[in-house]
C-alpha cells in the first residue's frame, strides 16, 4: 500500500496506514510520527484510489492519493 500526499507535488509518501488519518467529514488528513504523535495537518481538497497491476509478477499494490492544501 502507497499513500501519496499531494498538495500539487508529492510532498510524502506513506505506506503504512497508521501514519495517516482521513477525517472525510472534516476534510482533514493528519500525519503522525513513529511514537504515534501528531506531525501535520492539511485540508482534504480531493482523494482517489486505484491499483497499480504488475502482471509479469502477478501483484497489486493500492496506491491511496490525498489531495490537500497547507493549512
């Protein structure tokens, strides 16, 4: 799993799910660190979802693109 954050340029790039908070809701996505503490906050403009398909290897990775601004 891959989760991009993107605020125009990739600014991090994720791929554990622990590390990364969506608030649908709120149209909030927060980052934390290692030791769980809270390492940025962005507004959610947009996000998108999709699979990126090896077939010679026979894998799938989902690749989880949030979209936000700075706040």
């Amino acid at each position: 799993m891959k989760i991009i954050i993107k605020d125009g340029e990739p600014i991090r790039i994720y791929h554990h799910p622990v590390e990364v908070q969506v608030l649908p809701k709120d149209k909030i996505v927060r980052t934390f660190n290692e030791d769980g503490s809270l390492l940025e906050e962005f507004n959610l403009v947009d996000k998108e979802i999709r699979f990126d398909e090896d077939i010679d290897s026979n894998q799938c990775e989902i690749i989880v693109t949030l979209h936000v601004k700075k706040q």
